[in-house]
C-alpha cells in the first residue's frame, strides 16, 4: 500500500501488512455442519467462524438454524465472505455502519432461502474477540433480499437491512474512527469522537443492483443513529460501484443469498489459459458530522481482479481521497491518492 499528496508528511507512507491468515476446519454429517476458523494475523488469534448449523427443507424454502459465531448479514458486501468481494476494502456501508459488536455476531442466526428471496435474523451477544468493546450489548439484526427480476444471464436486486443494539450500563464510551483508506495507514481516518453514556443505537440500510452477464452494478446506502444520555447523532454512508468481467465469466454474485462469491476462472494458469480478468470502480461517502466532533470522508477508486486460480486472486485499487476533521483545534481538509495492492490464496 502507498499514499501520497495528503498535506500531512506523516500520511504519505508506503507499508506492507499480512491483513488476515485464516486456518480452520468445516465438515458435514447430513443436515448438520460445523466450522472453526481461526485469523492468526494479528498480535493474538482471533475468533472467526466458529458455529454448528443445521438445514431442513420446508414447503416455503430452505431453512437454516445456526448457533455460534457467524458473520451477520447487513448489506451486500457486509454479508459477503472476503473471497467473494470485489474491492480490497469492504465498502463504508459495510464498515461504518456496523453495530460495536462488529462483523461477526456469537448468539443465534436463522435463515430462510427460496427461489428468488431469502430473509435472515440473528441475535448476538459480545464480540468474543473483544467484550470491553460491547459490555454487555444484545444486537438484533435482519436483512432480507429479493430478485424481481430474473432471466438466464441476470437478476435484478433489492435489499434492506436493520438491526437494534441495547447498550448496558457498563459501557460508558462509545467512539469509532473509521480507516479511510487502509487499516494498514491508520493515519488516513473519518473521525467520530467519543460518546458518552451511549444507551442504545439502530441501523437501517438499502440495496438496489442489477447483474448481467459479466457486468454487475449496486448502490447501498444507511445510517446508524447513536442515542445517548444527552444526545442522539446520525451516521449516515453510500457507496455506488460496478464491475465488469473483461474475459466473460459471469458476474461474481449469488442470487441465492443476495451476496458476492468466489468464481473460479473458464481458463486458470494452470490449463494454460489467462484466467478472470474484472475491472471495478466506486464512489462512496462517510458523514459523522452529526456527532460534536465527527468528520468526513470520500473516495473514489478504480480495480483490477485477476483470478489466475479458483484459489488464488490478485487485485489493485487505485483511489482519490479526502477527508474533513471537525476536531476542538478547527476544520481541517485534507486529500490525497493511494494504491492498494493484495495477493489473495484461499484454499
């Protein structure tokens, strides 16, 4: 990763990172399955997966019944896993908008499929990677998604999401600065400041997209309003990004869930053909600014995905940035671009 032009020295770096090493184990018996994934990237282990599920057909669809620690669904690209996603960074609806226990809820999840729709609830508790981030917190999340229009080579996409978090007495802080660029350059950031005596917040979020052939096109949008003893503050993020697959695979989205997934290329290195090539492009915006000392932020990016193997992705982002600190001393504007680069192996 590099960045440059920002008017602060101390933002333009150049820094590598190994972001996620995941290692885990999954397995069926009949209607029920498990998995345990474990990140080890970081200075300790980390918690990922780690839930029994069972499935059962239904006159309506499919049913899923989960119990451990899941991803929770919230928006397209936050319900996707990273092997699917199309940008190196999940987009500002997934990453700002999400509930203090994060990503990754550990309670109850259940899920319903059918032909053209799915709906799915969770209840979760703390992040087990980090209670003191929740104290406490139960979080009540739904999303639901529905394919109106369906043909051979496309779908059209609408989405909604939601979810309530109860904050107790115990948590007597909440704050969220979010990394603009990169988490490897924390330096680039959309501020939110700190809240105190947070009692409870809930999110809402959209999606609206079409898939056709190698092209996919989405627009996701939200806000998670924060209320507290004294005050109430609205986080609101859009985002609107495309894709194309120049070597003509079909788009990498999953109508069955309303996700974004892995493709394995027509022609991998490996039978001596070029693989997947993809271009993307996106433009997104944060807005803290409701909250005393929370910021703004925009980008704009442009992507290149080339699979060579169903297990191996090699992708660049190239962005324009600019960010606004509200901070005590004054507003203060800032911008600049960065590239991103990831080598992706998952087996």
């Amino acid at each position: 990763m590099s960045t440059s032009g920002s008017d602060d020295p101390a933002r333009n770096v150049s820094d590598h990172d190994m972001r996620t090493l995941y290692f885990g184990v999954e397995g069926a018996i009949d209607r029920v399955a498990f998995i345990l994934v474990a990140d080890f990237a970081g200075d300790e282990p980390a918690l990922r997966s780690a839930y029994l599920s069972w499935t059962e057909p239904t006159p309506v669809g499919e049913v899923e019944i989960t119990l451990g620690n899941r991803l929770t669904e919230r928006g397209l690209e936050g319900s996707s896993s990273s092997e699917g996603l199309p940008f190196i960074e999940r987009n500002v609806v997934a990453g700002a908008l999400a509930p203090q226990k994060g990503l990754y809820g550990m309670g109850l999840t259940a899920k319903l499929f059918a032909e053209t729709w799915h709906l799915a609830g969770q209840v979760a508790g703390d992040d087990v990677n980090r209670p003191e981030l929740t104290e406490g917190a139960v979080t009540t999340t739904v999303r639901g998604h529905w394919n109106p229009v369906s043909v051979s080579d496309g779908v059209l996409h609408l989405g909604a999401w939601g979810y309530q978090e109860d904050f107790t007495a115990d948590l007597t802080r909440l704050s969220r600065n979010t990394n603009w660029v990169s988490p490897v350059n924390d330096r680039i950031q959309v501020a939110l400041g700190t809240l105190a005596d947070p009692r409870r917040a809930r999110g809402l979020g959209g999606e609206i997209g079409a898939v056709r052939g190698p092209t996919w096109a989405f627009l996701e949008f939200g806000e998670r309003r924060i209320e507290t003893a004294t005050l109430a503050a609205d986080v609101q993020a859009w985002t609107l990004s495309a894709g194309w697959i120049l070597t003509g695979e079909p788009a990498t989205y999953n109508p069955r869930a309303g996700t974004f997934v892995r493709r394995p290329p027509a022609a991998p290195l490996s039978r001596g053909g070029l693989g997947s090539l993809e271009v993307t492009c996106r433009v997104q915006r944060l807005d803290n600014s409701d909250a005393p000392f929370g910021g703004t932020g925009e980008d704009m990016a442009v992507g290149l995905n080339w699979r060579m193997e169903s297990w191996a992705r090699l992708m660049v982002n190239a962005s324009h940035w600019q960010v606004e600190s509200r901070a005590p001393a004054g507003p203060r504007r800032d911008a600049g671009d960065a590239i991103l680069a990831r080598l992706q192996i998952a087996f």
